[in-house]
C-alpha cells in the first residue's frame, strides 16, 4: 500500500510538471512508466506514444515492449 501512495504522489508531481511544460518528454516518459507499472497500460502508452510524437524515437522500445501498438 505505502508503494501505491508514493505511485500515486509521483503522478501527481509528473502533473504539476506537466502543466508547466506540457511537451516535456522526460516527464512524459517517467509518468508513463509510472503508469505501466500501476497496470494502466492504456494511459501509460498514451504517454509514450506522446513523447514519440514530439520527435523522440529513442522511446520505440519502451512502445514495442508495452505493445502500445496493439492499442
């Protein structure tokens, strides 16, 4: 449970980031990781395939590994 709620204050930390810099793709990144490890793949991927779309390819293992694109 105490692993839950350091998960869950990680996010809500990756958020506040985020609305600083929406496109900040290490943000991105680790709250998607975060994500996956919580069993939300469909969100985490979204994450993922975000930092894809703002030109960063160093992130296809991490897709190809999730299966994000089976999505």
């Amino acid at each position: 449970m105490r692993i839950i709620k350091k998960y869950d204050l990680a996010i809500s930390d990756f958020d506040k980031a985020l609305t600083y810099n929406p496109d900040d793709v290490l943000v991105l990144y680790q709250k998607g990781e975060v994500l996956l490890s919580l069993g939300q793949k469909e969100k985490a991927c979204e994450h993922f395939l975000k930092v894809k779309k703002l030109g960063n390819n160093e992130i296809d293992d991490v897709i190809e590994k999730a299966k994000c694109k089976n999505l």
